[in-house]
C-alpha cells in the first residue's frame, strides 16, 4: 500500500491570528511577544524584511513599536488555541486521518487519493482553511512525513509554489533534497548538523547518501528511520491520538517584583490547580509533585536563590485539592524571606492511568467525592471560562499575573470581546 502524506502548516500563526480580526494589520510588520512581553516569539513576514530576528527582547524594539513602525502584541494564547482548532477541524473535513503535530501544523494521511490531481486537492485544502478561518497555510505533500515536512518548507519559501509543493516523482525529491540544508531537516538539530557537516554532509540529499551502519553508529535508530524516511520508505506512523504525557509542567515568571510568601504560594497553587486539570483531561494521575522557586538570575545586585522540592504523595492523583495541598507544603519547605522571587513552578510526574491507580490501605481520602467535584469544577470552567472556580488558596487579587501590555480581545470565546459590525 502506497503511503502519502501531507504537511499542512499555518504562516506566522500568531501574527496571522492577530490579522484575522484586524485586517488593517495586513502588509504591515506584526510581532507578537512572549510570557511578560519578554522577547520576539512570532514575526509576519514584514517584521522579518525589517531584520527583527526570532528571540529579539522587547526593549530593543520598543521604539519601533511606539512609534507605529511595528505592530506589537502581547501572547493570546486563548485565541491562538481556539483558531488552531478551528484549522484543524477544517482540515479534518479533507481526511479522515489526520494528526495534530502542534498548535500550528498538522499531518494529513493522503494514501487513498493518489487517483487524484494531488496538487488541485492540496491547493482546495489551502483556499478552505482560508476561506473558513482566514489563515494561510502552506502545504507538502509526499511520500513520507520526512519529505512532506521538505515540501512544505520549500512551499513556505518559493515564489513559484505558491503554498503548495507536491514531490511524488523520483526527480523532483532529489532536486527538493539537494536545496535543502542539513541544519533545516526535521530532526537534525544544532549539534547533528555541526557534526554531519565535519563529515561533508551540507544537504539533505547528501544525507541520503550515508550508509544505514554509520547513520546507526553515530545517530542510533532515530537518525536511521530518517535516513529511509528521506529515500522514500516511510517509517513514521500517524498518530492520531497524542500518547498521554508522562511529565507535565506548569510554570510563569512572575509579571512583578515579588517578596511575599502569600504571593508565591497563589502562583504555586493555580500552577498546581493547572497541571491536575492537564491530567484529568488525558485520565491520568500522578504521584511525584515537584515545586521550584527562582529569583532573576539577569538581575546581579539582588541576592540569588533557586530551589525545589519534590514530595511522593501517598496515592497518585489529578484532584486539584490534593496537588494544591501538596504544592503548598512543598513550597513552604523551600521558601526563604529575604529575596525578590521571578519565577515558581509546579511538575508532575510518575504519571499512570487513572483506572490504575493503587489505593492505600490507610487511605482516608473520598476520591469517589473528589472525583465528582472535579467533574463539576471542570463543567464550570469549560462553560464559564478559566478561574471561575477555584480554590481559596489560589487568591482573587492575582497581581503576580503576567504582563501583558499589549493582548487583543479574545474574539471567539469571551462574549464581550465579539466584534461589532457597523452597517
């Protein structure tokens, strides 16, 4: 059975996002900013001709922002989410396989559709998710995911392509791989590409040409199902489904200059409020909380401290209640007066499904009663919005939030943020 995929990828996400309900910002240089405005995390192609690379800290560019030569915002990552939904839902409508691969790009299995004008099927999938959500994407469609992720790459960046690039021919994949530097394939990070390159190896198509024993030797199995993904034999399945995550984490650096324990332990406790919702949302439990605490390692005339502390909670868990409680008594082991904190953040690990979580025998929890408030608390908060409920310890004041200057409305799931049509 012939396998093809298709790499479906949205340009400048956030940046687009941000256009779709401003199409003034069209044409015009847009970034957007990362946790507490800090740095350069999203470019429009515009901000890019400008020579504002990726990471730039926001003070750098801060004249250019107020003086309206550059489009500033703060992370949205409640629209981007909602948008990247919306993408994926319509792409769902062109397959019945696909894989969501992050909040931007997403896999399509295009297997049963060689019958097909691959390249007017690839363009109708581009012109609907535009027509349906106002974002442009660029698709690359191939015989692997290897090569789809070569095809959309040289979509994105081709004038000719338009988008849309489709290498199914023996000939035009040698071409594609031969334009395409070592440091830009998937998989190949700063360290493979430094060292493939001692070696000669400056293209993707020179990488083909390693033998599978060396590629074994020096980049163990991962770099050899590459190797065959890149010749054409296809070695990476669809995943349909994400595997549940057996580590998560939830940490923010503080939008103050923060001193006080009360403060912190808000911060920790909705950290920890966070990372139970993230586990009952895949069913799993966890029995490792990890609390972590940081001053501003950029800032030398203060006084430096970072540590942590993990507690092994008696039964593994994903209630809110128990992470919080856990959180904080590990937070008030490591806590110290005395210093201005940046940064908290709360992990969980020793993940297991939820049915399989062992009780113990001196276990005086209701986990039945745990259980089904956390349902409820769930319910609320998928139809009322994030911290509609939570639990005291978490605070209302929240002053230690994020800096956020310049957030745009959120214009599909806050009612009071929907557009207003004048005619």
């Amino acid at each position: 059975m012939k396998t093809l995929y298709a790499l479906c990828d949205c340009n400048n996400f956030y940046a687009s996002c941000e256009r779709v309900f401003n199409p003034t910002l069209n044409g015009k240089p847009v970034v957007v900013l990362s946790n507490n405005d800090g740095c350069v995390i999203a470019r429009s192609n515009e901000a890019k001709e400008l020579g504002i690379p990726m990471g730039e800290p926001f003070f750098k560019i801060r004249t250019l922002a107020e003086t309206g030569q550059v489009h500033v915002f703060s992370s949205n990552y409640v629209l981007y989410g909602d948008m990247s939904d919306r993408v994926m839902q319509t792409l769902a409508q062109f397959t019945p396989h696909v894989e969501v691969y992050s909040i931007d790009e997403c896999f399509l299995d295009l297997g049963n559709f060689y019958n097909k004008d691959l390249f007017a099927y690839a363009w109708d999938i581009k012109q609907t998710v535009w027509r349906w959500t106002g974002i442009p994407v660029s698709l690359g469609v191939a015989p692997t995911k290897a090569l789809a992720k070569v095809a959309n790459r040289l979509a994105k960046k081709s004038e000719k392509a338009k988008g849309v690039l489709v290498l199914t021919e023996p000939y035009h994949i040698q071409k594609a791989l031969e334009k395409t530097r070592i440091e830009d394939v998937w998989g190949i990070g700063g360290r493979y590409a430094k060292f493939l390159k001692k070696h000669q190896v400056f293209t993707a198509l020179d990488f083909t040409k390693l033998s599978e024993n060396w590629v074994r030797k020096h980049m163990t199995v991962v770099g050899v199902r590459l190797l065959k993904e890149l010749r054409g034999e296809s070695c990476l399945e669809l995943e349909e489904v994400a595997p549940p995550k057996k580590g998560i984490c939830t940490s923010r650096g503080f939008g103050k200059r923060v001193s006080s324990f009360d403060e912190v332990e808000e911060a920790t406790a909705s950290y920890a409020a966070k990372c139970a919702r993230k586990l009952r949302a895949q069913k799993s439990c966890a029995r490792l909380i990890t609390v972590f605490v940081m001053t501003n390692p950029f800032s030398e005339n203060e006084r430096q401290y970072h540590n942590s502390k993990t507690i092994c909670m008696p039964v593994a868990t994903n209630s809110d209640l128990e992470l919080v409680h856990y959180a904080n008594l590990a937070l008030k082991a490591i806590y110290k007066d005395g210093y201005i904190y940046k940064k908290s953040g709360v992990i969980v690990t020793d993940i297991i499904p939820e049915n399989q979580v062992q009780l113990g025998l001196l276990d005086t929890v209701d986990r039945e009663k745990h259980r089904k408030l956390m349902t409820v608390v769930d319910g609320l908060t998928d139809r009322f919005g994030r911290s509609k409920v939570k639990i005291a310890t978490q605070g209302t004041d929240n002053a230690w939030q994020l800096k956020s200057e310049y957030k745009s409305p959120c214009y599909t799931t806050r009612i009071k943020d929907l557009q207003t049509v004048y005619v």
